[in-house]
C-alpha cells in the first residue's frame, strides 16, 4: 500500500452561499497578512480539525446570515496543524480539535503570547468502516483493530486476521499524522507505547477516505462519525467489542459511553487576546449557544449538555470582561 502525502495549505469554506472565488480569496488571507476585513474587526480564522469542521461551518453559516458583514473563514489543516502553523503562531482567532492542546502546543502558544481557551462543543463516535459489499464483517474487537493498524502489523490479507475471511490485499485509508484523529487513534485503539503502520492511505480529507472506501470492497478507513452518517447507505460502519459485544457507533451509543474507546470529546480553542475584537466576542457566544442544539446533531455529532453550554458561557464572559476591561 502506498501512502498519499497531504498538502498543508487550508481549505476555505465560508458562508454556504459564498461563491468558489471568494472562497479560495478567503482561504488565501490565512496563507499570508490580515486583510482590511480582519483590521476592521470583521474577520473570524478558524483553521485546525477536519472532524470538528462540519460543526463549525454549520455554526459559521447560521452565525453569517444573522450578522452579513462578519466574514467567517474556516479551513481544514488538521489539529496539529492548525495549533502549529496558525493558531499558536498568532494567525487565527480559533482552531478547531478533535483532541486536547499538547503541551508542546501549548508551550509554542505561549511563546507568542497567545492563551488557549478550550471548550468542548460536541462528541463524537470516531467510526471505522468498510465497503458496503464486505459482508465478512460487521464487528471488530479492538485486539483485532490493533494487529490490523499498529506499526509492527504483519496484516497485508484480510485472511490475516481471520482464517475465514477473504484472501484478499486490505486497503487502508485513515487520517493523516497532523490529524488530532489520528492521535486520538493511535492512543485508544494502539495505546501510548504503540504506533501507528505508516503504510496506508493517509489524508486530511475525510471525503478522500469516504471515496477510497466506496471504490473497493477490500477497503477500511477511520474519521469521524459525521462523515459517516453523510453516507450510511454507500459505506458501512463496524462495530467495535472491546470485551462487552459489538457495539454500533452511533450519536445514542456515544452519549451513554457504551461506544468504547471511540467516543471522545470534541472542542474548539479560543485565542483569549481575539476577544477583544467584537466580532471575534460574538462569534464565540453564538458557537457556545448552538452547541447545545440540535445544529450538531444534524451534522452527525452529539450535542453538549445544557449544563455544560452554561459552563462555558460563564468562562467566555468572564475572559471577555478581562481583556476589555
């Protein structure tokens, strides 16, 4: 299996009525200087997380027709990515995560004077799944997820892992080592000590793994659950039995923790300094509010509790009075 090499440069998707042109322009302005938008006050950057992305632009699309004249510019670069190359460089205002700050992260983000707000905004099923046609299977334990995924795997056939399962070459597609996905991953499936085979299909693109997986019943990938649920009736998701059954990755299995180790939380980070800017402040309250609604159960995620919402209302005001005291 050969391995797909990701570009770092961000993909912009705005207001969902934007046109491709201004799209590209937009996603140009966090490559290089602020534009006269950002200097005004007007401009929101978020970079980071692909699995954390569907929230975000859903939240950045009904934030954008409540307030026209805010530019809201979101960009796929992976977690790490987006807390390396942007956020703690000072270049966006949130990153979007699909796992916690690193400390090394957090170190280079205070190096340039920025202060990582973290909020989590939602949970998600991480999901594994196959082609459609791979009648074989319909359950993996995490035992047999490790042999097939970490770096000393001698798994090449499906008939590797299960004498009864088809002498054919596996193809693997997951997220790329940028991905916070992909730490997420290799700690629960593969465990601290273990790492992550090199020899797959690696992408950012969580659309990329969907369309790998369509094209071959020999196929698996990894990525988030909304990714999935886009496509229930062209891939299939595995369940996974780490010692109590098989059980489904869904949106009802990851609120009651029954889908284990998949479930996890989801967030966005928050440079503290952008509040001072006003567009910045109200972005942040609206993304707050609506992660409690039913706007993230429609992208495929489980939305945060009410008490949890209220949570981090409180801790926003109280940094957004401090920095524009």
């Amino acid at each position: 299996m050969s391995r797909e090499t990701t570009a770092s440069l961000p993909t912009d998707l705005g207001r969902r009525d934007f046109l491709a042109a201004a799209s590209v322009a937009l996603s140009g302005s966090l490559a290089g200087c602020s534009g006269v938008f950002a200097a005004e006050g007007s401009q929101v950057n978020i970079a980071g997380s692909s699995t954390v992305f569907p929230v975000t632009e859903a939240v950045g699309s009904a934030f954008s027709e409540e307030n026209p004249t805010i530019n809201v510019s979101i960009s796929k670069t992976g977690t790490g990515g987006g807390f390396g190359n942007f956020f703690c460089a000072g270049r966006t205002d949130i990153n979007n995560a699909s796992r916690a700050i690193a400390d090394a992260e957090i170190e280079q983000c205070g190096e340039n004077e920025i202060t990582p707000m973290e909020f989590q905004v939602a949970t998600d099923a991480l999901t594994v799944v196959v082609n459609p046609n791979a009648d074989w299977i319909d359950c993996l334990t995490v035992e047999e997820l490790r042999e097939i995924w970490s770096a000393d795997s001698s798994v090449e056939r499906w008939s590797d892992v299960n004498d009864d399962w088809p002498d054919q070459e596996v193809e693997l597609y997951g997220a790329a080592t940028t991905s916070g996905t992909f730490d997420y991953f290799n700690e629960a499936v593969l465990g601290e000590e273990a790492n992550h085979r090199s020899d797959y299909y690696a992408t950012e693109r969580d659309r990329t793994i969907v369309q790998g997986v369509q094209g071959s019943e020999a196929a698996m990938g990894y990525f988030g659950f909304s990714y999935y649920s886009e496509n229930p009736d062209s891939i299939k998701a595995i369940a996974i039995d780490d010692g109590d059954g098989c059980t489904p990755p869904s949106l009802e299995t990851a609120m009651s923790g029954e889908y284990t180790p998949l479930s996890r939380p989801l967030y966005i980070y928050v440079a503290k300094e952008s509040l001072t800017e006003p567009a910045v402040r109200d972005f942040a309250r609206f993304y707050m509010e609506r992660a409690a609604t039913d706007l993230v159960a429609d992208v495929g995620y489980v939305p945060i509790t009410e008490d949890k919402r209220d949570e981090n209302l409180e801790r926003l005001e109280d940094a957004i009075a401090e920095v524009t005291a």
